[in-house]
C-alpha cells in the first residue's frame, strides 16, 4: 500500500541541498519523493505547515536513557518520547547503563528492543573497556562489525594513555569513532561546580577548567598520532574551543560539541546549592560561554547535543556535594539554540538545521540529516516564533531535573516524523 503524507506551505531548510523557501513536501513510503511549490495531490495525511520550518530530523550524538539498569530515570520508550517532543529523530544513546555496554552481544540486544520499544531511531554506542572500568579493552572491533559507529567512555575518561592509543588504533582501523569525556579524575577533587569566585561564595568545591583543558589536549595528540576520528562531547571551555580550532588547522580528524546549557548559563545564574545547576562538566564563566558561542559560529564546534541525563527527583532534591551530575536536554534543547543562537544572530537557521541534524550525520556516518528526493522522512516541523514557558508537568522524559524550567523560550516543535510516520504532534 502505498502511503502518502503531504506537509503543506512549510519554509524548508536542507543545508544538504542548500534547499530554502516555502514547498510542499510529499512523502511516499516513508521517503520524500518530492518538493515544489502548490505540490497537487492527493494524500492519507495532510500537515499544514504554515509559518513553520521545516527541517530535517535533529540527531542528537549525546543521550543518557538509563536503560538498561536504572529505568526509574528513563526508558527507551520515555526517552525516545522526549526525544521526539524536542524533534529528535534519531540519538545515541551512551552505554553507562547497567549492565555497561561493553560487548556486541548487548549492543545487539539493546538495538532489538529499541526497534520495539523506542518510536525514535537509537543508535547505540560501546564502551571502551569492559565495565568502564578502565583496564581492560572492550570488543572494540566486534561492536563495529556489529554496526556500531562509535565508541565512548562518556561519564569519564580513559584515563591510562597507553590502553586509550591502542583503543584508538583499533577503532581507526575499523573506521569508527571515539566520542571523549575530556576529564582528568586527578584535578576534581571531589568538585561539583565551577571553580571561580561564585564557588567560593558559596563554600562548594570548584572543578577547574583544567581539568577538561588537559584531556582535550591529550586526546587531541593521541588522535593526531593513531588517525582515529575523535570527537570531543560537552566542550565548556574557552581553551578547549582553541585547542579545538588549532588542531583542525593541523589536519587532525577532530569534531566537537556543545549542550545548550553550556552556551546560555553561566556560574552567575546559579542561585544557590541547587542541584539541578550541577552538571559535568559544570557551566562556566562568561567568557566561557562567549568562545563557545564563537566556535558554534565559525564551525569550530561541529554539534550541538543535549548530554541528557535524566535523575530522579529524590536524587536531585538535595545538595549539589551529594546529588549526581547531569540535567534533561532533549524537551528544552531547540527552544534555548532558538533563544541564544539563532534570535541574537549567532547562527542562521541553516547554521542550526546543520549543527543538530546534517553534521552530527555526518560525524556518524550515517544516511541521515537531509531533505533531498529519495531520502528517509526523517523531519522536524517548527514554530519558530511560538514563545512559551518550560513547564516540567509538560515534559515526556521521566526526569524533571532541569535548570531551565519556568524559563520562556522561543521556537516550539509542531510535529516530528520518522520514516514519515507522525511520532509527535504538539497539544499546545
């Protein structure tokens, strides 16, 4: 049977085709099959897209789901319904789960379970050793034939230099990634913010900048040394955006991202012990902020991810010296890049549509982040303009934990489709 969904009068942005204006777009199948004006025909589903963009599906490369192992916090049902709220169309979810996913076999069985429970496309990554544990190598090369695009140790680095070269040769010659938690465990110290004057203020301890700052640089030279493709999660650092942007100037296989609560708050806006202000790495200083909005612009930093980590709302009631990192990001991530990025004039909407949905394809190396003929109707439709207030009792995740709730946004996602299947329309 041949189905047919027609999106009506949408602005469409495609940075892959450099496509951009008001068409139609008719998908059959599950794929665009074609985009004119006035498109004419008759379709199952009609979407009015009027005053909307219409862009391809976002990819977020960095997402907690929590499941396995802790699925008080999240599921792959609850955290692909999120997923899809904020208009992600496929994300990567991390393997700190319980047990870790540190062979094929788990990877393979959390792929299954994804096709039946998640309504987004999950992607899920392995670890590098076994159990995160930092001493043995996991099956790199047995998860990449798996289908595994890359492999991270997100939640901390790797911190034995010899082990994490040989890691990244074995995943160089499988031509997969490494995504790096850029952290030296020696310098936290038990920190749980910013270290600066506000840190002091409030008598907590502070994570310095350094410790991102040497990991990067490490990491950097190993991936010049093995050919790996690295890429480098939740940047916060100016020296980071530069160390970044010297070592793409040198040819290294480099990319980077940033989460949008790293590029829209800084230590000031923190009011308190308040732990759902406490993420790692923590947000930092103006200046901060500003190199990293920089690099966003220049392409310096290729992604914009969420880094969503949901908690419960017991572990993130108490102090930030006791409650675990981490905050939401996928229900609020395209309203704060609209807010920060695209309404102040640091990036186009196209800058926008190619930092969350073409490059992190591309970082990926998958068939994915495009609305050109023939491709997968994989697509996010959004009010730019419509302003709105983040309320937690509106969120799909099971994590309420988020620094942003009661904050007014601009820019609200209409409709998401995956293979041209409505995953998400908005009730608002």
């Amino acid at each position: 049977m041949n189905m047919k969904t027609l999106i009506k009068h949408g602005y469409i942005i495609d940075p892959a085709s450099g496509l951009e204006g008001k068409y139609d777009i008719l998908i059959e199948n599950g794929r665009i099959s074609e985009i004119r004006e006035n498109l004419r025909t008759t379709a199952s589903v009609v979407i009015e897209a009027e005053n909307c963009y219409v862009m391809p599906g976002f990819i977020d490369l960095h997402t907690h789901l929590r499941d396995p192992g802790f699925t008080e916090k999240e599921t792959l049902t609850t955290g692909s319904e999120a997923a899809a709220a904020g208009g992600f169309t496929t994300i990567c979810a991390m393997p700190n789960t319980k047990p870790v996913m540190d062979t094929p076999e788990k990877l393979l069985e959390l792929q299954r379970r994804a096709m039946d429970e998640a309504i987004v496309n999950v992607i899920q990554l392995g670890a590098i050793t076994m159990g995160q544990q930092g001493r043995e190598l996991a099956d790199i090369e047995g998860m990449a034939k798996a289908g595994c695009p890359a492999v991270s140790e997100d939640g901390k680095s790797v911190m034995d230099e010899k082990l994490y070269e040989k890691a990244m040769r074995i995943a160089a010659a499988n031509r997969i990634g490494i995504f790096a938690h850029c952290e030296d465990i020696n310098l936290v110290k038990g920190g749980v913010m910013n270290k600066d004057s506000v840190s002091e203020r409030m008598g907590l301890p502070g994570i310095s900048n350094e410790v991102e700052d040497r990991i990067v640089e490490r990491d950097i030279g190993l991936a010049e040394r093995t050919g790996a493709k690295l890429h480098l999660c939740h940047c916060s650092t100016e020296k980071s955006v530069d160390l970044i942007r010297q070592a793409k100037s040198r040819g290294v296989r480099v990319t980077a991202e940033v989460c949008p609560h790293h590029f829209t708050l800084t230590t000031e806006d923190i009011p308190g012990d308040d732990a759902n202000y406490k993420m790692n790495p923590p947000i930092r200083t103006k200046l901060d902020v500003e190199a990293l909005k920089e690099g966003l612009k220049e392409g310096v930093i290729d992604a914009i991810a969420t880094d969503h980590a949901p908690h419960t709302a017991k572990e993130k009631s108490g102090s930030m010296r006791t409650a675990p990192f981490g905050i939401v990001g996928l229900e609020t991530a395209l309203g704060l890049a609209m807010t920060e990025l695209v309404e102040p004039g640091v990036l186009t909407p196209s800058q926008l549509a190619s930092r969350m949905s073409l490059t992190p394809a591309r970082i990926l190396g998958i068939d994915r982040g495009s609305l050109e003929i023939g491709k997968i109707a994989d697509i996010v439709i959004f009010d730019p303009k419509f302003e709105y207030t983040i309320r937690a009792e509106a969120t799909c995740s099971r994590g309420k934990n988020s620094p942003f709730i009661g904050r007014k946004v601009r820019g609200r996602v209409m409709n998401t489709l995956v293979a041209g299947r409505i995953v998400y329309r908005s009730q608002w």
